[in-house]
C-alpha cells in the first residue's frame, strides 16, 4: 500500500514499514519519528546508522544484541524509543521490522 510521508509517496507494509529501503531518506525518518512522537536527536541517529549498518550486513537484530553492541545501554535505548524501542526504531530506520518483535 501507499502513504504520503515527508511529501513523497512511499510503499509500506499494514504495519508501515517500508517495503523499499531505497525509498528511505533522513527526511521520512524524522517524519516517521514525528508519527510516532519522537524527536530525532543526534544520539537517536547514532542508533539509526547502527541499525542500517547490522541491516547492510544481513545481522538479525534483537534487544539482546543492542546490549552488546556498545553502542547504548537498553535502559537508553527504551528511553529514546519509548514503547517498543526496537520496532520503532527499525521503523523509522526503514528497515524490515525484526523477527524477534511481536
């Protein structure tokens, strides 16, 4: 299905993660944040280029990997994706929402 995000039309799933990571841009990242009430900071970028590079690299992501990545903390992570840090997260990265998410 379509949805106008960031003033371009962009393939999403029922669940609105894009179906074309090619159609990703920063701009319908901060706008998918925006839906889902978060404001982009540098730290949440950080997190966001983490996810593409695991994505790029086909590593599956989990919660328990975030913890170890070094990157942040998860008590850090769910204060900066608040209410499902990892689905929204990838979300707003563009990338497919990971198995390990209900």
């Amino acid at each position: 299905m379509k949805k106008i995000i960031a003033q371009k039309e962009i393939d999403v799933n029922e669940e609105g993660y894009l179906l074309d990571f090619n159609q990703w841009s920063k701009e319908i990242g901060e706008a998918l944040a925006a839906e889902n009430d978060i404001t982009m900071t540098d730290r949440h970028w950080e997190v966001i280029d983490y996810l593409h590079d695991k994505h790029q690299k086909e590593e599956p992501l989990s919660i328990r990997g975030i913890k170890k990545s070094g990157v942040l903390n998860v008590k850090e992570f769910y204060s900066l994706f608040p209410g499902g840090p990892l689905k929204k997260s990838t979300l707003i990265a563009g990338i497919p929402k990971p198995k390990s998410c209900i």
